[in-house]
C-alpha cells in the first residue's frame, strides 16, 4: 500500500535522527501529515486509535533506538501532533527510569527480572508490569583485524575470546575455524558494555546455551566474563571497536552497518552462517514463549542453542515495559496507539533499518496484549 512506502522512505531519516541526538523526539513538519488518518490506524490484527495525549516518554535500550526512531515517525505520520520522547540510556536505566514513574514505559532487551517485578507493579498502581516484544534486533559480532575482511567464529570460540582463554587471533583455535586465512597474531582485545545493557544480557544467554562448557561464567545486564575493555552504549562499543585494533565487540546490528564495520560469521556445527535478514529471522522462528497471558517474555533458548541450518542464533527480542492497567486515561490511550502502530505498520520499515520485523506469532500476541491493556 501507498503508506507502507512512505514508512520505507522514512526509514532513512529516521535513522539520521538516531544519531544526531541522544533522545528521539518526534517532528511536526506538514510532510508528517501526508497519508495521515485523524482517527484510527488500521493494521493486519487491529486497530488503534489516536487518542491520549500528544507525548510520551520512554527511556531505555539502545539496541533499539534505531527502530524507536522509524516508530515514532510513523505514529506521528499516522496521528499528527504525537510523538515519544525516547532517551536511549541502556536497558538497566531504562527498567529503573520506568520503576521510578519518571517515564512512560522502558525500552529493554531483556524482561524485567524477579526483583523488579514486585516494584514495577507498584509503579502500575498494583497491576502487573507486561513486558512487550517490539522487535527483534540481530547482534553482530564486530571486529578490527585489517587484511581478514570474513572470520568465521563457533559459540565454543567466542566464550572463550570473552573469557580470555583465547588471547591472540592466530590460537589454533581460530585458524581451525579460519582454514587458509592468515590470521595475524594480534592480542584479542574483548570489547563488552560498561553500563547494564540487555545486549549483554542476551550475548551471554546465548553463550551458556550454545557453549555451556566453555561459558560459566552467568548471564546478566552486566558483563561476566573478567576480560576486555568496558564502553558505554553501543555507540562506544562502536567506536572503541574502531579505534582498537585486534578488538572484538558486539552490537545490534544496524549499528555495525551504519558503522561499517565489519562482522563475524557464525558455525553452529550445522554449516557457517552469515548475518543477514534472512538468516536471523530463519533463527527467530525458534522463538516462543514462556508463559500464556500478556506478559510476553521470550523463551530465545531454542534458537541460541539451535543448528537449523542457514539459521543466525544470536538475535535478541527487544521490549517495551508498560503497564498492564494503572495509566492516566490520556497516557493509556497514547501508549495503546503507539505500540499499536509500531507493531503493525510500524514494522514494514525495519529490516532496512538492520532489524527483524516480528513473527506472525509474535505479532498476533502483541496485539492481543495491546487491545487489553487498561
């Protein structure tokens, strides 16, 4: 259809507006208005209204920063006037921002852990917090090894670069993994997140899935493995990446394309398998979820340990945390027509933007959850 074109050219430049500042806010331009409908949003599963109040406030995970970015011009495409203020600290500071009652609703790449359940319901005037599925984002494994433009990493080497058991490049460990490239014997420098950050979360998840003995060492928002150089955001991993040769991090992989860095292949022990679209939403079909209901929290394990063949397992879901019921009826209503736009229309532009638009399954849920928050 006509907009769902428009929602593909916007993606550029909602991505400038990713990395021109650090929160997202929507822009009222008259071209916002073009295709608008003042009432409703129409998607495949339901409708949304436009009511509520013009803004909202969210904070939270940088892995989806990019893809809030394309969401919000769209809902302002959609509902003129509207518009979230997204400001991308982390996934920590997002739960904590949210907990606290000074935004919306939270950005996070993982769900909200025990402890925080109990106070997320309070914050929702004693209703249970949801955690949402928005999107999912493919993690890249990026690198700096000038002259080795492809590396070919397995779940069992890559624990144990994060963990230093694997120190230089050229450890036979890697050449096995690399056969006729001349890997140089530079120090392998890990690269992890300094600040809480569910990629970290998910990158770990991953490792004591795949590689359970090589990868002890936990899970978490923060970094486990002892090792490396610590950065703030994926933007510093970016560009500690960049500056550090014989370095190796991991971010969303919008980021490591808009970069341009380079990013690692993956052996599962079912064939090598590059990054692309298509590889991490073949991953993602192994997704389901934990529990019925509407709190839609993930189970990821099938896929981070999975060897479907031509399948990436490195890809995490990204959340929105919101409340079940407990809003202001003018912030209920703005945050239903939000995520209503962003789960349905809102997707056509993402896989431009390095991301996997939802599951069918996925999305059918969401919208379930969506239509019955209060």
């Amino acid at each position: 259809m006509r907009l769902d074109r428009q929602v593909r050219a916007l993606t550029v430049a909602a991505l400038a507006l990713a990395v021109c500042g650090a929160a997202v806010t929507a822009c009222g331009s008259d071209d916002n208005r073009r295709g608008a409908s003042p009432a409703t949003i129409s998607g495949p599963t339901g409708t949304a209204g436009c009511g509520g109040k013009n803004g909202l406030t969210a904070e939270g995970s940088t892995a989806q920063q990019n893809a809030m970015s394309l969401f919000n011009q769209v809902w302002g495409q959609y509902c003129p006037g509207k518009g979230v203020s997204y400001n991308p600290t982390g996934s920590g500071a997002g739960r904590e921002q949210f907990i606290a009652g000074h935004v919306d609703f939270a950005g996070a790449d993982s769900p909200l852990v025990a402890d925080q359940i109990g106070p997320a319901a309070k914050r929702c005037d004693g209703n249970p917090a949801w955690d949402l599925p928005l999107v999912f984002g493919p993690v890249a494994l990026v690198y700096n090894l000038p002259g080795v433009p492809r590396l070919v990493l397995s779940s069992d080497a890559l624990a144990k670069v994060f963990s230093g058991r694997i120190t230089v490049w050229n450890d036979p460990i890697l050449a096995a993994l690399n056969p006729g490239v001349a890997l140089p014997a530079t120090k392998v420098v890990p690269i992890y997140r300094a600040d809480s950050s569910g990629t970290t979360d998910n990158v770990q998840k991953y490792l004591t899935a795949a590689a359970p003995q090589s990868w002890t060492r936990g899970v978490g928002t923060e970094f486990q493995g002892g090792v490396g150089e610590g950065a703030t955001k994926s933007a510093g991993v970016i560009q500690a990446v960049r500056a550090t040769p014989g370095a190796i991090g991991y971010v969303e992989k919008g980021f490591a394309d808009q970069a341009g860095l380079p990013y690692a292949l993956i052996d599962t022990g079912n064939g090598v398998v590059p990054l692309t679209n298509d590889t991490a939403n073949k991953g993602i079909q192994a997704a389901g979820f934990v529990a019925d209901g509407n709190d839609l929290v993930l189970d990821l394990n099938p896929m981070y340990a999975g060897q479907q063949r031509g399948s990436y397992p490195l890809v995490l879901a990204t959340y929105e945390i919101v409340c079940s019921k407990g809003y202001d009826a003018d912030t209920s209503a703005a945050v239903k027509s939000f995520l209503g736009v962003a789960a349905t229309t809102g997707q056509a532009g993402l896989a431009s933007a390095g991301y996997v638009p939802l599951t069918d399954k996925v999305k059918g849920r969401l919208v379930t959850a969506i239509n019955a928050m209060q």
